[in-house]
C-alpha cells in the first residue's frame, strides 16, 4: 500500500500509476495534492486510463490543472 507524499493518504489504482510525462518518474501523489501543486506548477502526467473508472468524476474537476494523458499505456 503506498501514500501520497503530499498528504500520506493512501492512493488508489489510478493514482499508483501516474507518472510525470517528461521523466515517466512516478508521481506518488494523490489527484488532490496533484490539483492544488498544479495551481503555482503546471503538471503534464499519464497514467493507466483502464483505472480512471473510480476517479473519472474527479480527474475530469482537474483536467484544467493537470493535463492527464489519458491514452497512454504503462
């Protein structure tokens, strides 16, 4: 089980997956944490899309902060 770094709340499926586009490092950090560093930092990270379905109304509140790349397979 792992945790965001941010808040050390534990991170879903989706979540465990994305990485930064750029390095492909892992972001290890929750889509809230994701959304509120996207404010001062623009974010570019992909994750698996088959895993979205739980976070799918959630991603979609943060798409303007976080660009998510939503086709990309691990």
């Amino acid at each position: 089980m792992s945790r965001c770094q941010c808040c050390d709340k534990r991170l879903s499926d989706y979540e465990l997956t994305l990485r930064h586009a750029m390095t492909n490092e892992f972001m290890d950090t929750c889509m809230d944490c994701l959304s509120e560093i996207a404010e001062s930092v623009p974010l570019m990270v992909k994750g698996r899309k088959d895993l979205l379905v739980s976070m799918e109304d959630h991603a979609s509140s943060v798409d303007n902060e976080i660009e998510l790349d939503k086709d990309q397979e691990m």
